[in-house]
C-alpha cells in the first residue's frame, strides 16, 4: 500500500469528511508511535562510524544497542563527558564514552579508530 492508498483508505474508515484534512497528521503520529513501541530483531541495523571528534548518527537513528571500539562503549550524558573531558584534558586513543548531543555521536576519550554501533532503525517511511 502505498501513501494515497493509505490515506483513501483511512477516510473510507473514518467516514467522515470533517476530519480529512488530519488524516496526514494522523499517520505522522501513528509513525511516531510505531518507532517508539515497536522493537523488533529486523529493525536492527548495524553501521561504522569514521572520523574523527563527533561523528553524524545514521538518520534513521532511534536507540543504539551496542557501541564498540576495541572494547564496549559506555553511553553516558553530556554533562557528564563533559566532566572525564575537563578531568583528562587532551585525552586520546580507544573510547571508552560516549553520548549523543544535537543528532550527533560525541566520544571520550577523542578517537580516530572506527567505532562500530549496533542500532534500533526507524520505520521506513
């Protein structure tokens, strides 16, 4: 089915010309709901990220379930990398953190190694 079939076919079931003009509202909200409650193996996706210092998130990015570059990768908040940052400051080599900040991924200690990341994809539109 595709889009325009989509939206016939919710009008016929609504039966109701006063609510047409939501129908595209309607299916971007059932989208939404569909990428949070839905957690299905085939949604899974797996992507390296190269790079240096921060690294664009696929933009189908919902949630990463694995994060490794040598070893495992902690996700932790922004603040508190910002913290380890401050603390070591000019650190490098394999990362150990990491957190997303404005759709991007950030890391510490800064890398130039890959970073392999399993993820939850969102429903393709």
């Amino acid at each position: 089915m595709n889009y325009p079939e989509l939206t016939t076919a919710i009008a016929d079931f609504l039966n109701r010309d006063d609510l047409t003009a939501q129908i595209p509202t309607f299916i971007r909200l059932a989208e939404a709901r569909l990428d949070r409650d839905v957690d299905h193996w085939a949604g899974e996706k797996r992507v390296t990220l190269t790079g240096g210092g921060v690294r664009d998130l696929p933009a189908d990015y919902i949630a990463a379930t694995r994060v490794w570059c040598g070893g495992p990768v902690v996700l932790t908040t922004q603040d508190d990398l910002q913290v380890k940052r401050d603390s070591y400051p000019g650190a490098t080599g394999k990362a150990s953190f990491w957190a997303v900040v404005g759709g991007q991924a950030e890391f510490f200690p800064d890398t130039t190694d890959d970073v392999d990341m399993a993820y939850r994809a969102a429903i393709p539109r």
